[in-house]
C-alpha cells in the first residue's frame, strides 16, 4: 500500500476540522513576582503603612524606633526614645494624610508627620486640649484619625459611678483643625449607657445580658424621640427579667436607668 497516498488522503479528511487560532490565543500567560530582601535590624513589628511610592514605614516598640523601608538596600532608622522633639516613648499607630506618614505616640500624645524621604516634619501634641472646658471631667483625648495634616479626629471618654456600678459616660469626637491652634468642634457624642454586665449571675443568663446590652447599643444610636421609645421600650423586656432575678432590685434598677435616659433630652 502506498503510505504517501494514505497520508495524504488523511490529512485531506482532517482538514475541515481544524480551527485556525488568533496568534495572541496561542501564547502562553507568564505571571512573574518581583521580591526584594531587604536587610535591616527589624525586631518586633508594631505597626506598618505603605506610602504612595511603594516605601514602607515600620514602628517597632522594643526600642521606639521607626525603620523606613525604600528602594535602598538596607532601611533608614528614624527616631529614637524620649520626649523631645523627632522622638518617642510608645508610639500606638502610623498612618499616611496629604502625602505624608504620620505617628501617634500615646503616651507624649502626640502626632508627628514624616516626609516620603524620612524627614520629619512638624508636629501636633495633643496634651492642650485636656484643659478644654468641653472635656472637663474627660481623660484626655485619644487619636482616632488623621484627615489631613491640618484636621485631626479625637475621642474622649469618661467612667462615674451610677447606681448600677460602672456607668460609661458619653464619648465626644472632635475635629481639630488648624496646625498648633487646636481649634475644635464636636462631631458626635455617645450618651451615657449604664453597665448591663452587673446584672448577670442574678438570674439573668449570659445570652440575656448580652442581649440587653446589644440592643441598648442600638438605642443609644438613634436620635431624639426615636431614641426615647426604644429606650422606653426595651426598659419594657427588662421588667420581665425581675421575676426570675435572685437580685431583683439589681434588675430594677437597670429598667429605672434606662428609663431615665429616655427622659433625658
């Protein structure tokens, strides 16, 4: 038998079924990872932020230090401890505002802001608002955010003792705007809340308790006569809870608390 003829009577039947594909169809698809090692003193990392540039900024709080990562080949080491100025005694955050990387040192409460080069730049204590009529009787603010270099969001919270034990005063956020002049506005406040916790283990489940204190939590959220019906409300639901209560005076007293907020404007 011939095979040329055979060969060519195959591929003559064979023809019909292939598909020519687009030349892009046919590649194959790379996918490649570029790694850097980086060599540096790195021991406990605390906090970390990625700049617009792709550099790194790394706080670690075994010796108050910041280590800023770049295309060098071994990081620049910024800072060092203490309380003057470019240094730090515990620094609880970092974050990037208008371009440039900031860190919130906790205990000097203060904000420092970092150029991308690893300059420093100015900074922003925080210590002069305690003094602030609106935050008497408040622990001194704690830094929520950084909206800009020059607008800052702060939170102060107090704790007093109602008739329930430990009662959660109303937490105040305040804008700072205006770099070194602390000018401030209230942006939103959480009323008091009373402790639901001290009722557990009178008769009242763990499951019930949180429960209570859940709901209260979305009361608290709502505004005017809203707030004064759910609290009005939920007070209903906890004057159920007496009867199974071993402390009901405990269990009374968070409905009459409750209830006094609701009346509270």
């Amino acid at each position: 038998m011939n095979r040329f003829a055979l060969t060519s009577r195959l591929l003559v039947g064979l023809l019909p079924l292939l598909t020519v594909l687009p030349l892009a169809a046919q590649a194959p698809t790379l996918t490649a990872t570029l790694t850097r090692t980086v060599t540096g003193d790195f021991t406990y990392v605390g906090s970390m932020v990625i700049g617009a540039d792709g550099s790194v900024l790394v706080s670690q709080p075994s010796d108050v230090r910041l280590l800023l990562v770049t295309a060098a080949p071994e990081p620049k080491v910024l800072g060092r401890r203490g309380a003057g100025p470019n240094e730090f005694q515990f620094i609880q955050g970092l974050g990037l505002a208008g371009g440039k990387f900031w860190a919130y040192d906790a205990q000097l409460q203060r904000i420092t802001f970092i150029e991308p080069t690893g300059a420093f730049g100015p900074s922003q204590p925080l210590e002069g608002l305690a003094g602030k009529p609106a935050l008497r009787g408040f622990m001194s603010p704690s830094l929520v955010a950084v909206v800009t270099p020059d607008s800052l969001l702060v939170a102060a919270s107090a704790e007093g003792t109602g008739m329930l034990g430990m009662i959660e005063l109303a937490e105040r956020h305040f804008m700072i705007t205006g770099a070194g002049q602390l000018a401030m506005r209230e942006v939103a406040r959480r009323a008091a809340a009373p402790n639901c916790a001290v009722i557990q283990g009178n008769g009242v489940s763990a499951a019930r308790t949180t429960a209570i204190a859940t709901a209260l939590d979305a009361a608290e959220t709502k505004r005017g006569a809203a707030r004064a019906t759910a609290l009005r409300a939920l007070a209903g639901t906890v004057d159920k809870d007496v009867a199974g209560a071993t402390d009901k005076a405990r269990v009374k007293s968070l409905a009459a608390e409750m209830r006094r907020l609701a009346a509270a404007k």
